[in-house]
C-alpha cells in the first residue's frame, strides 16, 4: 500500500467543526474527515470511494459508511442514487441552501459522473415541470467525451 499524506488545512477543519456543530451533530474525527473528502471532490463519491481514501487513515468502512448516512441525516451531505443501485455523496453547502441541488451527467460505459451545476432550465421547461410536480433530481446519460470515440457507430 502507497504511502498516503493527509492535507491538513487547519481553517477547512475548523469551518466543518462549526458545520457540525451548527448542526447539532458533534465534531468527531470521523465526521470531520468525511466531509473535508466531500468537500474537497469535484464529483459525487460512493461509500468505496471515500472508504478508499479514509480507511489508510485509520478508519474503518463501518464508520465512514454510518457517518455519510449521519451527515446526509443533518443535511450536510445528499445522498444520490444515479440509476445503478449506488448511493453517492456530494457535501451541501450550508449558505445556499435549496441551490445545491443539480443535474448529473452518468456516462453509460465507463459509470463516470459529472456535475452539471450551471445547467440552465428555460422558462418553458421550468412552467412545465411545475406542472407534472416537484422534480427531486434530474439525470443525464450518454457517452463522455473519454468514451464516445470508443463507441462504433
């Protein structure tokens, strides 16, 4: 196994301290870790994916998998499922809250998720969507650009 360095950015630990706490959800170490992976991702990561970064640190599987369902528990993190029977976790921001919501783009070959965070509805589609209820999450798949040219036509 690789050697692993942690990032410790002491002002990012201590502004998800007063997340947490914020929350009413106490500031173990545990909690702490998992949200600054969370924080600090560009994409939404599964149970394995923060389990993978944590578990060389000391933490068990068990532990990061009941803290991302307590944090997602207090709103701090979402919980997604995309379609293939996987939870994954994206960290909320606190300031904007009812804005953190987004589409994601699933890739149907390689399983890759993007974030499309500046998707704009129109007027049309948003009057629309009113209309058949309140839409909790919108998914996207195709082919990205890594695997597209792979795909024989």
């Amino acid at each position: 196994m690789a050697n692993q360095t942690r990032r410790v950015d002491p002002e990012e630990v201590n502004r998800i301290r007063d997340l947490l706490r914020t929350t009413g959800v106490r500031a173990t170490p545990a909690r702490i870790a998992v949200l600054q992976e969370l924080r600090a991702a560009d994409a939404p990561m599964t149970h394995a994916d923060v389990a993978e970064k944590l578990v060389p640190l000391g933490f068990d599987k068990a532990t990061v998998f009941r803290n991302l369902n307590d944090l997602a528990e207090c709103e701090l993190v979402s919980r997604t499922e995309l379609g293939d029977h996987v939870w994954r976790f994206e960290a909320l921001d606190p300031e904007h809250r009812g804005r953190n919501k987004h589409p994601h783009f699933v890739c149907v070959d390689c399983g890759g998720v993007t974030c499309l965070d500046d998707m704009q509805f129109t007027e049309g589609s948003r009057r629309r969507a009113a209309q058949i209820g309140s839409i909790t999450e919108i998914l996207i798949k195709g082919h990205c650009a890594t695997c597209e040219p792979q795909v024989g036509h």
